[in-house]
C-alpha cells in the first residue's frame, strides 16, 4: 500500500465522497504517467523531424538523429528533476478528493498541508454519523482546490491499474486519474463501469 490516509463516505442516495493520499515514493504511477504524456509529445516532434527529412529527398540525416537523441535525454532528465522538486514541494504525499455520483466523478488536488490535515480530520470526524451530509462534506474538502470533472455519459476507455490502487478514465481527448484503496477498489471501478455501459475496459 502507497497511502497514508484513506476514507470513504457513501450517503444514503449512493453518492460516494473520499480522500487518498499518494506516497509519491512509494507509488511512482504518477510519474509513469508524466513520462507517458512527456515522451509521447517528444514523439511526434521526432516523427515530424524525421519526416521532414524524407520529404527533403536527403534521407534520414545523422544529425537529426543526434538531435533527437539529445531532446529525449534533456527531456528524461528534465521531468525526473520536475517530479522530484514537486514531490518534495508536496512533502512526498499528494492529496486527492473524489466526489462521484451517476451522473460523473470529480477529481480535486489538496496542495497545502494544512488543507490535508483539515480534510483527515473532517472525513474522521464525518465517518458514519455525518454520511449523509455528502454535500457539506464534499464542499468544504474541494473549497480552494483545483477540480477535474468527468461526466460518466462521455467515457470511452476505462483502465484497471489494481496494483498502483489506480483506475484512469479516457473521454474525449482528457483523462482522469482515480486513485482507490484496496478495501474500496471493486465498489468504485464496478460502479463507474455500470454507469459506462459505452466505455471499453482495458
């Protein structure tokens, strides 16, 4: 297991409201991903470069393969470093909170600790008593946070990644990454495959 803290609150009308913090050590999907988004850029730029080249008449040329080879270094260099600095940044955990009904999911970073801390505490102290307040509880957790929505009716791929606790979600061009624990993985993947009939399931 990569988290320090997990939580789950379920109301009454089945809406669904959590919190799991990533060890950003411990589970490195995160930075798989950035380096899946990052090089799959750095791939159409050598794919274009190299076919500039054809379309040139003068055949793929030594140094744009030299070129190409210092891009992707630089590049895996660069985003290590990047990842490093945000890890630290975040004291090596990253907080995220999930709201998710029938109709969609939504996905909000925590960036302050304090905020992480606050969240903890009102998802302990919201536990059992307080799940059917799922609004109040979801509302103050995303106050101040970057938010990603997902509507469910737009999901064309779902990706099971069990052993990251991960669960990624394609429509349109976006994604969205949605991080589970063990006790709660099949609720959540089960139910959002319900609600995505249209969706294919790698």
């Amino acid at each position: 297991m990569a988290e320090r803290w997990h939580c789950m609150i379920i109301s009454d009308e089945g809406k669904c409201c959590w919190i799991y913090e990533l060890d950003m050590k411990g589970n490195k999907s995160l930075f798989k991903l950035c380096m899946k988004v990052v090089m799959g850029i750095t791939g159409v730029m050598a794919v274009f470069l190299l076919g500039l080249d054809i379309f040139k008449g003068s055949g793929i040329k030594l140094k744009t393969i030299e070129l190409l080879l210092a891009i992707f270094t630089a590049v895996l260099v660069i985003t290590e470093l990047a990842y490093a600095y945000i890890a630290r940044k975040y004291h090596d955990h990253y907080a995220m909170v999930y709201e998710m009904d029938d109709d969609g999911i939504k996905f909000s970073q925590i960036e302050d600790q304090k905020k992480i801390t606050e969240a903890v505490g009102l998802f302990a102290a919201a536990a059992g008593a307080l799940s059917g307040n799922y609004g109040m509880i979801g509302s103050a957790l995303a106050a101040g946070t970057d938010s990603i929505y997902t509507p469910f009716s737009k999901v064309h791929t779902i990706t099971e990644k069990r052993k990251d606790n991960l669960i990624e979600i394609y429509w349109s061009v976006m994604m969205n990454i949605i991080y589970v624990d063990d006790e709660h993985y099949d609720l959540v993947l089960e139910y959002i495959k319900e609600r995505c009939p249209q969706a294919k399931v790698k």
